[in-house]
C-alpha cells in the first residue's frame, strides 16, 4: 500500500511533526510511505525520517538555495482554497494553492492523509479519484473558531474519513458536524519506546515540559509547588520549554522566593533523557488536545499528576492506577496531588511501574495497526475506487474486523486489570 502525509513543514519541531514521523516509521514497516510538506526551510529536517520514508516538498523557503521561492510573485497573493479563518493562513498564498492542487491531482498513492484542517480541505476538494482521504485533527473541533467550523462543514464530507486524538473530541465532531458517509474515529497520537532506562523513581524532581504559555497554566504549577516546597522542601522543580511566558514565570518565581526550588530549565530536544531524570511528572493545562507530553512522561517511568482538563488526560490517565487526575485551575489540587506521590515512595513506585506498562499501548506500531485496519475498511468499502487503489475489499474487510476485535479483547483486559490494581 503507497501511503502519503500531507503537512505543512516538516523541517521544523511540534507535536504534529513528530507524530507524522512517528506513525510514517511504523507504517513504512509493510508500506510505502512518503511525508510530502508544503514548506521546506531548512536543509535537513529536524526529526530523522525512518528507513522507508521519503520526505519531500512543494515550496522552497531556504533563502540562500538556488530554489528559493520565497520572492515568486504567486508566493504574494492571497490563497483561496486554503482557508482564511485557519490559523496558518498568512503563511499560504496563491503559490501554495496551485502547488498542492497540482500533488493532489497527480498524485498516485492508495490513501492520502492530511494533517491540519487547511490541508485537509485541499484534501477534500483537490485529491483525484483513487486515493482513500482522510484528515486528521490534531487539535480538536471546540479549539476552532466558528468561521473555519463553517467552512469544514461544508467540504468534510467528501473526506472518506476523520481522525481525531480523543473520544471526546470524535465525539464532539458527531455531535455538531453534519459529516454524512465519513468514518469519524479517535486514534490516539503514536509515542515511541524512548530507548533509555526508565526512571528509577529516587530522584527528588518534579519534571515539566511543554511551551510556556497560558493555556499549560505554568503560573498554577509554581503557586502549587510553593505549597510543595512548605512541607517537602527537599523537592525541587523542572519546567522544560521556551515561549512568551518565561518572564512572567521567572518573576512569579523571584516573587514566592522559589528560586532555589524552581528551574526554567529551556527546550530540550531529547526530552526523554530530562524525563528520566525526574520521579513525577506534572501537567496543569487548562486544555489539552490530546496530552503528548503525558504519554512521553508514562514510556519513561513517570507517574503523572494532570487537571483533569478537556479533552486528552482522562482518556490516557487511569486516576489512581498510574497517575493521579486534579481538578482544573486549583493549585491546592494539584498541590496535594503532589505531596500524595511525594510522601509515599511505595504508591509512586507502583504507579511508576502501572504508567510504563499501560502506556505500551500508545507504541507506534500498535497505533499503525488501527490506521491500516481503518485504511483496508475504508477500502473495502468504496472509499478510494478507481485506478490507484491496489487493495482488494473483501481481503481487508474480514482483516478490519478481525483487528478490530482484538483491540475489543485488548481494552477489556485492560479495563480488567485496572478494576484489579484498584480493588
């Protein structure tokens, strides 16, 4: 099977690259799989492709490279099929359009896979009669505004299907789109096995890591961690990532006298290593698509102390099991979940070790076996006839199903030992 990503830079660092390189490696395992991005940047991409995957791009924005294509008169003029209400619209242009129009007309593959909601419209109008569509959502329905929700109501359904990252979120999309004939599923995002030894769960360290902006409430996670350091002054605090809020924090820091307790550490890229050092991990967003950082934390040996936010945590979290979920925007919550792992080295080993079993289930390969389940049913089914698709239904049918009841059987068992570890 050819299998093709759409997606706007691929050169660059973000929850959405490094998912599509994830989920690419795995696939390329059985397939054929390109990562075609809009925008190239730079010389060579920041996250290595897997053997297998051929990345490419349409624009050339390296300026001192003999195709620069940043000064082309298209590259100045306004796009019209990428969407003015979507958040990447001043980066797309008249060149953009007719770049992607001319892939997607030609482009010869069994399914494309687009990977935001502009992309995806190009997807939907421009991809000739062959290929399986399918968009994926990275963030979720709610985050949009009304005018691209219009806007995708009146294209998605001539997707042949939608991914999101959460239940939830499907859920949402059910519920307030009018999307006949597309299969809506939640596939949660791949995060591979770090490849270092988990955390043995003796350092004195509270980790972090995300950008630093208000929406992961890092201003509640210092207030929290001064309630922390009153009774455990012994525990000190990581925060890894770089954004607009940094001063703010640091002066927040210098204000509560934590600066020997908190540290601002910057982006780190690995950051497993940084997680590995750590024992507990803490996420205080307010909203969280999917919740990337808590799975990373989960393959390290973490056990994880979250809000309870909308839409990722709970779905990834087992309260009590393998982390612990608090309320959203109560520092004394998130405080006394803490101190709870904090003071009890025999709850947090156990939940060191429940979080690096349970968050097996988000390896890549398990996650490409969805997607090929959902690409051979989509198949089966009629999505993506016509000369490019090379896979025959009835074959692909009975093997949807079949993959389907073994996560059936695999999340009951889960379910099962989870009632167990909390009986």
């Amino acid at each position: 099977m050819h299998i093709s990503f759409l997606i706007h830079n691929a050169y660059g660092i973000g929850g959405t690259i490094r998912t599509t390189y994830n989920l690419a490696g795995a696939l390329a395992q059985q397939h054929d799989v390109e990562i075609v991005s809009v925008f190239r940047h730079r010389d060579e991409p920041v996250f290595t492709p897997a053997e297998g995957v051929r990345v490419r791009h349409l624009v050339d924005l390296r300026e001192d490279t003999p195709g620069y294509e940043g000064d082309d008169p298209e590259h100045a003029r306004r796009a019209r099929t990428f969407p003015r209400a979507e958040g990447r619209y001043e980066q797309y242009s008249a060149l953009t359009d007719r770049r992607i129009a001319g892939h997607l007309a030609t482009l010869e593959s069994d399914v494309v896979v687009g990977t935001r909601p502009g992309l995806n419209v190009h997807l939907a109008l421009e991809t000739r009669r062959g290929p399986v569509r399918v968009g994926q959502e990275h963030l979720t329905l709610d985050s949009h505004s009304s005018a691209l929700r219009t806007r995708l109501r009146g294209v998605y359904p001539r997707l042949d299907a939608l991914t999101t990252t959460t239940e939830a979120d499907a859920g949402a999309y059910r519920r307030k789109m009018r999307l006949p004939g597309v299969h809506i599923q939640a596939v949660p995002n791949p995060v591979p096995e770090p490849g270092i030894e988990p955390a043995d769960g003796s350092h004195k360290w509270v980790v972090a890591a995300g950008r630093l902006v208000p929406v992961k409430r890092y201003d509640l996670l210092i207030r929290a961690f001064d309630k922390v350091r009153a009774q455990r002054p012994d525990w000190r605090l990581r925060i890894y990532g770089g954004g607009k809020q940094k001063e703010a924090l640091r002066a927040l820091i210098d204000e509560l006298g934590l600066y020997n307790h908190v540290y601002l550490m910057g982006p780190a890229n690995p950051i497993e290593p940084e997680w590995a050092k750590g024992s507990i991990a803490a996420v205080t967003s307010s909203l969280e698509s999917f919740g990337m950082t808590i799975v990373e934390a989960m393959r390290c040996g973490l056990p994880v102390v979250s809000t309870d936010c909308p839409h990722g945590p709970g779905e990834i979290i087992a309260n009590g099991v393998d982390g612990r979920l608090v309320e959203v925007g109560n520092a004394d919550a998130i405080a006394e979940g803490l101190l709870e792992l904090i003071n009890n080295d025999e709850l947090r080993q156990q939940m060191a070790h429940a979080a690096l079993e349970d968050s097996q289930r988000f390896d890549p390969a398990r996650i490409a076996e969805r997607y090929e389940a959902m690409f051979a049913a989509l198949a089966g089914r009629g999505g993506g006839a016509g000369p490019g698709s090379r896979m025959r239904g009835s074959l692909h049918r009975a093997r949807g199903a079949l993959l389907g009841g073994a996560y059936a059987v695999r999340d009951a068992g889960r379910a099962a030992l989870s009632k167990g570890r909390t009986a």
